[in-house]
C-alpha cells in the first residue's frame, strides 16, 4: 500500500502519485495491479464505483483513476458526475476511463469527459499505452498543483 507521504509532496511529485483501479472484474484489476507495481506505481483497487468515491475522497494523495464504464451498484459515469459536482475531486485526481464500449458513449458521457478532461483507453488495451497514459496524467496533476 502507500507509504507515510505529506499531502505536499504527494501533490508535488507526480512520481509520488498513486492509482486506484476501479473495476468489478477481479481478474482484471489483479492483472492491472501487477503491471503497475511491476512498473513502481503504488497501487489501490476497489470494485465499484461507491469504493472509489470513499477512496478518492478520504485519500490526501493525488491518484491516477483508471476507472471502467460499465460496473454494478456505481458505473463510471456516474463516478464522473460525482466528481463533476464536486470541485476538489475533480482538481486533486486525475481519470482514464477503460471501456469495451466506446460506440455507446452517450452525448451526456461525451460532454462529462471533455469537461473533466477524461481520455479514454478502449479494451483490449495495449500494457504500454496503459503504462504511457497513467504517467502523462500523473504529471499532467502533478504540473497542475505545483501551478496553482
């Protein structure tokens, strides 16, 4: 799990970043979790979207959300609508969505991911564009933070 790390330098340092995976699929986490601790990321799980709002909103920490579209109890756009309509969630994180279904994106879900600045990652993904894209946002917030 996470080290002892000062909020400041979690929110400094984008190495200091963390990920949280959100997904009901436990195979898919596993496999996710062990490509990101292989590659030195601190990693979090929780299987639906009610487990990363506790997460994201109790965590000091800034993570790297990758979070799955269509999931039990929470789905990923509502995760999104929580964030939206609460400001400082959606400054300290940052998200990915991971979907198989990209061709179903409503217009509400389009307009939620362009607002926050959500890019999308299609299943079956590649590990390095996975890898490429949870750096780009980790410093993408780590940048953001030391700006404001």
């Amino acid at each position: 799990m996470f080290t002892d790390v000062t909020p400041t330098d979690a929110t400094l340092d984008p190495a200091k970043c963390g990920v949280l995976i959100v997904d009901d699929d436990a195979a898919l986490r596993t496999m996710v979790n062990m490509v990101l601790e292989d590659a030195e990321w601190e990693v979090l799980e929780a299987k639906n979207g009610r487990e990363a709002l506790a997460i994201l909103e109790s965590t000091p920490r800034r993570l790297v959300v990758l979070l799955d579209l269509m999931m039990p109890e929470m789905s990923g756009t509502e995760v999104l609508e929580a964030v939206k309509a609460d400001p400082k969630l959606a400054r300290r994180h940052a998200y990915i969505l991971i979907t198989a279904n990209i061709a179903a994106f409503s217009p509400h879900l389009m307009d939620l991911l362009r607002e926050l600045s959500v890019p999308v990652i299609a299943k079956p993904f590649e590990i390095e564009e996975l890898l490429t894209r949870v750096e780009s946002e980790a410093r993408r917030i780590g940048a953001e933070r030391a700006a404001s």
